[in-house]
C-alpha cells in the first residue's frame, strides 16, 4: 500500500492558471494538470493508493473558502488538510472550524504567507493546532519561488519544538528543501516527522537511507508534492536506498494510517 502525504490539487476553473503561473516563476514541470480528475488517474499509473492533499490560504480572506472546499472534496481516498491565515483576525477561530469540517490537519506556507518559523507571532496559532491535537505540515527549507529568502530555513524549527512539545509537526522535503546540510545538523533525531515531496529531485537514494538511519523510520512519510513530482520518483528513491522492507512499509503507509488515525 502507499499512501502519498503531499499532494496538491485545485478546482477545475483554477487549475490551469495555479499551475502555469507556479511554473513561470521557478521553472519547475508539472506532471497533472492539478485537476481532482487527472490527479486520481495518475496516481492508479503510479499504484498511490490514498492520498493525503494540502491546501494553503495564501490571504486572510482566502482561509473560509479553501477549507470549505477541502473538506467538501474529501473521500475514503483522499484525505485533507486546511489552512489559516496568520494575518487573519478570525485564524483561530477558522483553526476550530478545520477541526470540525473533519479535516486531518493543518498546512502552512512561510513563503507563501510572509511569515519566519520561529516568528511569536506564529505562537498563537501553534498553540491552539496543538490543543485541537491536529498535525502540522510546514514548507520548510528555501523555495525556488523567492529566491535568497530565508523564512523556512530548518534551524528556525528548533524554537518552535522546544517551546510546543506536543505540537505533531511535520517538516516537509525531507526537512528542507535545497538545505539539506541543514536538515543534518539541526533536525535529524529531533521528534518531528519529516516527508519525502520532491525530495528525489536533490537525494540520491543513498543519501537518503544515510538521512533516515539518522532520525527514525516511525517519522519519515513517503510524499511527492504531486503535481511538481511524480509519486513514482519518492517511491522509486526509497525502493533504490538500503532500507529494510519493514522501514519501507512503515514509511510508504503505516506512518500516515499511524499519524491520521486511519486504516
């Protein structure tokens, strides 16, 4: 079984201008056209079995419609996560209204929502995802978006896990994308999970066996960041590394069924 952590889709009539203005701005292919439709038939090609897919409220006024539309497009197969925010006045209350719309957890983009990790304004918001006991997912590392810029680099996580130890975070590529010296030093071993999106695009499958012998198979979650990479290329980099079968099971599945409380 796989289940694929991040995915990213968008309704129909939005599809296609998300995905070509993404792609003039950091050069990056696309491998769906980011409808629910084409989605879904390329992950049967990839053999993806569930998928887990994160929406991000790139303005306050945003937050209401896209977790509206998370959790109406939510199936035995397709599982989401909504958003806030953090300029937001009502983002807490819209955190409250994630939880009861059913949805599994909550997205955040440093980048996209001009905010740093480890900023105090972030606090708040923190803190109540961790009381509605909801997971985390952060974009962490650089994003070819805003070249130089630093919001999501790892070492800002350090503040964040030491002052909210029962937040469930989930740092996404592999714990920084394009900053994987980083990554080393500052997260591996920590308690915080971490996802493979895109990941096969900047780590030889060695480097990451290398990776996950030094922080724990229970916390790594197999993710492409689908559509700006295909499942079958995590998938293939964690089939090439030395892994065992059972770390590889743990994380292709069990981690998710594990982390969202399904089966």
């Amino acid at each position: 079984m796989r289940i694929d952590f991040h995915t990213h889709v968008f309704p129909d009539k939005l599809a296609e201008k998300a995905l070509t203005s993404i792609s003039e701005h950091t050069g990056a292919p696309y491998f769906t056209n980011g409808t629910i439709a084409d989605t879904d038939e390329k992950f049967k090609e990839w053999n993806v079995d569930v998928s887990v897919a994160l929406h991000i409220a790139t303005n306050p006024k945003q937050q209401h419609n896209v977790n509206t539309w998370a959790a109406e497009i939510q199936t035995e197969k397709r599982f989401c996560f909504g958003s806030v925010h953090p300029d937001a006045a009502d983002a807490l209350t819209e955190l409250e209204r994630i939880k009861n719309l059913g949805l599994y957890g909550v997205k955040l983009h440093p980048y996209f929502q001009s905010f740093n990790i480890d900023d105090q304004k972030m606090f708040p918001i923190y803190d109540y995802i961790s009381f509605l006991k909801l997971p985390l997912l952060l974009h962490v590392g650089f994003d070819p978006s805003y070249p130089g810029a630093t919001q999501g680099v790892p070492q800002r996580l350090i503040t964040v896990l030491e002052q909210f130890p029962h937040l469930t975070i989930i740092a996404a590529h592999m714990g920084g994308l394009g900053c994987y010296q980083e990554t080393q030093t500052y997260l591996l071993g920590k308690p915080i999970y971490l996802d493979t999106a895109i990941a096969s695009q900047f780590l030889t499958p060695e480097l990451f066996g290398h990776m996950v012998s030094k922080h724990d198979s229970q916390r790594i979650l197999f993710g492409s960041d689908c559509p700006w990479s295909p499942s079958a290329a995590e998938a293939q980099m964690i089939e090439q590394s030395n892994l065992s079968s059972e770390q590889r099971e743990k994380i292709f599945y069990q981690n998710a069924q594990r982390l969202l409380h399904i089966t």
